[in-house]
C-alpha cells in the first residue's frame, strides 16, 4: 500500500519500525533496540553455497557490481543470510551476515548493509516457501519492466515464467515519486505483494526479483529469467507471431526441469570459482 | 506420429517398450531386461575426439550446461558413445557411455542418462549414413523455431542449411501438451522423421538437432547454424529483401566448404582444450 | 561559436593562441612561449586512481585503442592530469603528463598528447566543479548522436541521465565540414558550452563526453551511460511505449546512488588490474 | 566479366592459366610449370607483423577459422606473403609463403595454400599502391552484403568508407551460381574491378575484402568496417533518419585518423599476443 494513507495499527506499528530503521540505515548500520541473539551458525556448506551464488550470478553476467543474494537461515527460520553490502562477484565467507525478518542485521561488527535488504526480509514473511531470494539489474530483463510486453517462456529452461511475470511500479506503490529504492519494510512488503506466489517479478525502472525454494533454482531462474529476456525480444525482432509454451507445457516443463538444475549448477560452480 | 494414437503392430512393441524405457529412465537409469555385451572398445581417438567436441560446442556457446553429443560408434552400427547426463563443458574420457540403438545404456555403471539420449538412437536408427548427431538449445535458433521465419543460408559457410531447416512441433506429435523432452523412442522417432535426411531440424520451444557423416562435420554445423541464425536476423532487422544462397550456391558451396573443415576444428580444439 | 566569424577582442585573442597551438600540435608537441612551472607533484593516489580508470575504461569496453579521462590536479584548480597520446589499456603512472588549462603540456619530456586535449582543458575552465572528464567512443551511445532519439534514463543507474543529454555537433560549431576533432581550444570552448552543467554530452558522428566532480563518478558515469544506451536501444526495439524514469526519479535516484559508487569502483579495479 | 563468354587473346590465356591452376589446386598444391625463384627473404619485421595481424584479426573478431590476410613484399612489387592454408589465429612465421602475382606459391614445400589466394593477387596486379589485403567473413558486414542497405561512415573511425563500399555479386560475375568462392584469377580480377581503388568491398553471401597501402591500415580498417556495420545497425534500429559523415567530413576524418593507428596497433598486438 502507498506510504503514507492511513493504516491499522499493526501495520502503522511496522511503518512506524520501518521508518525508524530506514533513518539509522542512512547512518550505517541498522540496529533494533535490543540486541538479538544469533542463531545457530549454519553449515559451512550453506555459506560456500551462497558465497558460490554470488559469484556465479556475477560470472554470468546477471548482477555487475549491484544486486544481492540470500538465503533463509536452514536452522531458524525468522532468520536469513546475505552478505554485506559489496559487489557480487567479491563476497567471501567472511562477508555473510545473518538478519532478522525486519532486515535488521544481528551481529553487524561494523559492516554496512545493503538499503534493499528489505525485498529479502519482506519475501522471506509473506512466503513461508520462499528459501533464496535474488535482487538483480539483469540487464535483458530491463526493457521489459520498462515497457508494455510481458515476459513469457521461449522455451522448456524458462518454463518456470508460465505463471505470469507482474511488474512492480514503486511510483504506485509509495503513492507518489521515490529514489526508486525497496529501502523500507513497507515497499518490501508491496513488492511481495506484487510477486505473490511467483517465481520472478520485474522492477520497473529497477530490475527484477527472482525466488525459490532452494538456492541453486534461485540461481538458475535468475540466469534463464535473463536467456529468456533476450530470446524473447530476438524472437519479437523476426516479425510476426511468437510461439510460446502453452499453460500446460510450461507447468510440465518446469517439473521436469527443476530435477536436473544440479548439472547447471556443478557447471556455473566450476566457472565461476576458477576449479 | 502422436502418442496414444492406433499403432500396427511393430510399433505398437517399439511403443510398449519404449513406455517401459521412459519408466525405468525415470528411476535413475535405463536398462533393457537382458544384460548386453559392450562392443569392442573404439579407438582412443573417437573418445577424445567426442570429449572435444562436447568442450568445443560449450565453448563456441552453442550449448550451455544443457545439450549433447554423440558418434555411431566406428565398430558397431548399432550402438552410439555419448557422455553421462552432465554439462558438456565438463565432460572427460571416463564419462563417455556405449548405447543401443534403442538409446539403453549398455554397461552405466550407475551413471545416469540423459533423459533425451533418444533423439540420438532413433535418428541413427533412422539414418544409416548419421554418424554424429549433436542435439543443444543455440541460443539465436531458438527464436527462429518459436516464429514463422525459416532458417535459410546467409553465406556459403551455412550453405548446408540451403535444403530447408523443418520445425518440429513436440505438440502436434504428441498430440497435447508435453514436458517438451524428447525422453521417449516414439518422440524421438518422431523427431527423425520431421528431420528426414537434412543435417538440422529446429525443435519449437527447445532448441535443435544437427547430424552429420562425421563429428568434426557435426560440430561445424551446430556453430555455423548458431552463427546464420544470428546474422539472419541483423539482416531481416535491417529492412528490406535479404538475399540468401540460391539452391545450386547452396549446394555447390556445401561441397566445396565441407573439404575445409579441419580448418576450424583444429583452432577450436585448442581454443576449447587450452593448448 | 564557428570558427572564422567576428570575436570579440578576448576570444580573438584565445582564438589565435589556439591556432597556434593546433599549429604547434601538428608538430608533434604543443608548448606555450615560455616554460611553466608545475605544480606540486600530486599525490601517488591520484595518479593511481587515473591509471586504474584508464583500465577501467577499457575494461568495460567504454573505450578501445582510442579515448581518454582526466582529473584536474587536486592541489592547482589551474592544471590538469591526463596521460599521453596512447591506448587507454597500457596507460602507466608514467604516462600521466600535466597540462595547464590551455591544455599544453607543462613539462612533455617529448611525450606527444591527444589532439583532442581541449575536450578536457576547455570544460576545466567552464565548470568549476567538474574534477573529472572523460572522453570516449561508447559503441552503443554513437547511433545516439547519430539519430534524433535522445537519451533518457532507463533505470535508477543512469539517474544522472535525467536533465537530458544534448548532443554536440561539430559542423554546426565550426560553421563548416571539420576532420571531427576537438583539435582546437575554441571547438573545445563550444562543446563545453553545449555540455553546460549536465553530466554528458554525445558528439554527433564521433562519441561523448563525461564530467563529474569525483574521477569514480566519472567512470561510473561513463560505465552506466554506455549500458543505458544498450537498454533503451532494446526497450524501443520491444515497440509500444517506453516508460523512463520521471524527472523527481532521477533526481531522487542519482542523489542516492552517487553515494554507493565505491561499490562498483572497487570490483572494476580488482578486474581491471588483476588484482 | 563472366565466366565462360568470349574473352580478347591476352584474357583467355590468363584465363586457361586460371582453369588450369583451379585443377592443380585442387590436388593440393598450386605450381606453374616452371619453378619460380624466390624474391630476396623479406625482413624479420615484416613477417613479425603479417603473423600479428593474423592474431589481431581473429582476436578482434573480424576472422573466425577463416579468412586471410597478406602483405606486398616490400622488396619485390611482383610478390605477396601469406600464410598456408589454415586458421589465423595459428598462424606463425613458418606458415607465412611467397607468392607471384598468378596466386602461385613460388616455394611451398607440401604446405596447402587458400583456395581464394586469387583476391589477393588480382588485387596487387589492379592496385599498385595496395600493399595489404584482407579477406574475411566479419560478422556484423554480412548482413549488408545480402540486403540493399549501403554501409555508411557513422563516425571519424570509419570514415574511411565515405567513398562508398561496392558489394561484388559472384554470380553476375560467373554468370551462373558458383560456389561462392574466388577460386580462379578471372574471379579475383572481377573482384578487383569491383573493389576499385576503394578500401572495401563486401562480397554478397560472403565476406568482405579491405585494403590499404599499409598491414596496420588495412587491419584498422578491417576492425573498423566491422564495428561501423556493428554501429550502423543500432542506429537503423532506433528508427527515423540517420546522420552519416558528409563527404568532407569523410574525407578530411580519415587523413587525420590515418596517422593516429599506430596507437590501436600497439594495443592490438599487446593483446592478440599476450604480451
């Protein structure tokens, strides 16, 4: 809902945090009241994973030097992970944060945050599902946001963009212009909204947001969200009509699909890790 | 034809157990009842020629962690050597598997298959004169099998493609909507038959298949298909009539080019394998 | 103003030292009459800092073997830092020459200097506030000022795009056909005026120009205009309505977003210099 | 003039020579009847920078597997250098030959010479003052070799095309459909006429052919003729008029820019060489 209009009162409680962390944000660091015990340390697996994700998605050319990659804590699941606020393609281990739900870090020691981190936190609330979150500039993806054509499957690999892809306009949602940023936990929660059960939605003017159940398909819809974008305008480019998979070939198609992302993800993996 | 139509007789068993195959496939890994003898083992030569070549198309960007490649094997007509289901880009010697024409795994070993291996038996099946068969989802095809705008030879390098490059309609062989996957012998059959005797037919909503009288012939097509696609459409975007290789240009240059290939496959060989 | 009509008594007088110096240029090296004294020797940072853009510049394909950035010396408003006449990609520390705001060298030590130095020494003298100037061949900014399609701000990374970009042509300027070169002070005198207070300016039929008040925000800047250009050619290639960030958009966006450039600033160094 | 009408005495001897080269070619090896003498060995910095090119050209994209690039020698008006028959990106120094101006190798020792060696010969015989010849098949020229579109300077690094860039029909030339390949003296001279005393000329469903009066010019401008046609497109895609070079600009853009390549050269090399 745009900021601003009246709202009941546990949402103008949440505004009320939201717009409180926003400004210590803008100071460096956001910090709840309260210190808030971490939880468990996950496995060193999970962090390699997503120290891993944001290499690839760098090494594949759908985030530069912005955009960002999470995980739901696999032991906690109020809590998610996600680096500091750098380029993609430098994290380390090193650099994973652990955050609650409002996006607020829990042991920062010092390092910054990304403004949008509240696209992870609010998703991770309204879609209990939800295990990886992806924040990207895919570049093809762009156009798409920007103008009247949806985005829908070429092919079996983007079967999983049968559902529809809405497009989120932040000038809608906050009622009036903004710097274009998700940087509150209300604008967060109006783009899950706008995302719903879908897998990608586009940013208008931004870029796109791409979920999933586990952090390899997180990866992998965010690659073939970007194929896709590109065949799309190509195929568009030809002239005349375009074929795309009907409502039954892509919920079959993706069911299939989504059982082989490992072969993908060994491949990105090795490239992008330089083994 | 369409699944689930009458079948005579002959291919009514191919049906049954190409069903029974889907099943067993969906289980990790295909066996036919009887266990098979291997043949004798190919010359060390087609092993790493095949390994290349799988380096080779990931290299040039006609296949990413999706596709594959095979060759009949030089002893034995009725079987083929393709690697284990894995990107091919990571393919080495000791990945390569020996398949009946039926597209059954001779001695796996417990490495799985790929789910469309049976696009390669059934053309070789069909094709006695295919000796290589590279099946991949070359990304600027993709868009020319999901419009109405034929494929055609932009300059005598794709002059192969002068004879007309079909579309198959996974769909319309099937009869209804499908996961897209060639992963039984009747699509597959059904896939050679649209492809006939030319080296490439394009696969609406998926991608393509290119066979040759040799790898290194199979190899070049898949790259030269991806690159007349690609220059197609410049063409078409810049306006106006294209002009593309009559049928004798076509047919006179494919001989002629067809001499010269060893050409690139030496410079891709070493560009893929690094030396 | 084109060269050869009436000036008035001071631009006259520019207007013959800048003969005079396109003279002496030709010659292999531009001197004033009298030998100039330096400046104090800038910090090693600095000069660091402008070898890395160079690179950068390079890397991110925003210039070839042709181009160049400056800073203006931080410890003399009245010079500035720009390497030699040579690729951007080889640019050393080395290299760096100091040029008064004239744009001639002060101490050459027979090192040649772009012929178009007074891109830089011209929009010195206009703007204050600029620190930085990058000249560059952009690729996909060039069909731009070759058009009547002007550039706008796709997405809050080019936010600075937002006060319009103009586009200098240089036969206008000159009054008559030129060889295209901002080879003079007074053809540099005339970009500035066109580039005005606005962060860049395309040159008809030759590439742009990019200011900014920090050389990271220059690169930044001059990174994000060349993918703005590449988006918005794709967004109008989709057809219907392209929707660009409002007016109140980019300014809210670039405020913010300027202040996140060392993110990317410190990914394409470690790129760009191997490191 | 078409193969195979009435030709004057001089042209039909040259014209059986022709035939009777195209069938010892054929063999593998072109020899005249008597053995030739080799021309003085050419310095080592010739050869040095023939090999470069050939690296530079398929490191920049402009060759793939195919294509050729040779040099006058600069001791002997009636002899070229060029490699053996194989990909450029391979090629060193052992590879480089000697040849007369028929196009026959004068000391091959077994090693296969290219098919369509006559492009260069012809056009040595027609053009004095061309010393280097380029043949390639760069991508983004094809598209305007196969539609009515006229490859036009957009910006001063092109403006070498300003005199107009003929494209050759081999199959008016023939007469009749051909296998799109230069591979006789009449079809090098029928090229030759085309191409003029101009720098390039396309080859409709082929290539392209550059010249100069220099190795590092004819490769700039091979370079440049492949990003112009890379550029032109984009700016014809963004809909409405296009703004080319003026034929004074052109002219006056190109002497200046000519002396300026010394400075891509450099880079070129560094990078095609690894050095």
């Amino acid at each position: 809902m745009p900021i601003g209009t009246e709202l009941p009162h546990a949402s103008r409680r949440r505004f009320v945090i939201g717009v409180s962390l926003a400004v210590l944000a803008a100071l460096g660091g956001a910090r709840s009241a309260a210190p808030q015990p971490a939880a468990p340390a996950p496995p060193a697996s999970v962090i390699d994973d997503l120290v891993a994700a944001n290499r690839i998605l760098a090494n594949e050319g759908v985030v530069d030097g912005y955009g960002h990659v999470s995980v739901r804590h696999p032991g906690a699941a109020n809590r998610f992970l996600m680096s500091r606020s750098m380029a993609p393609a430098l994290v380390t281990a090193a650099d994973i944060m652990e955050y609650d739900l409002d996006s607020t870090p829990v042991d920062p020691r010092g390092r910054t945050s990304f403004l949008e981190r509240f696209i992870h936190g609010e998703i991770y609330k309204a879609q209990p599902g939800v295990m990886a979150v992806v924040h990207n500039h895919s570049p093809s993806v762009i156009p798409f946001g920007a103008t009247m054509v949806p985005l829908r499957p070429m092919y079996h690999m983007s079967a999983f963009l049968g559902g529809g892809v809405p497009v989120f306009d932040i000038k809608t949602a906050a009622g009036s212009p903004t710097n274009m940023l998700i940087a509150t936990p209300a604008l967060g929660h109006a783009l899950a909204q706008t995302l719903g059960t879908r897998p990608v939605a586009l940013m208008r003017g931004h870029g796109a947001v791409v979920v999933a159940p586990t952090l390899p398909l997180a990866v992998f819809r965010s690659v073939y969200t970007e194929v896709n974008a590109r065949l799309q305008a190509q195929a568009l480019g030809l002239g005349g009509p375009v074929t795309y998979l009907d409502a039954d070939e892509a919920r079959m198609a993706e069911a299939t699909i989504s059982s082989t992302i490992n072969r993908p993800w060994e491949l990105w993996k090795a490239k992008a890790l330089g083994r």
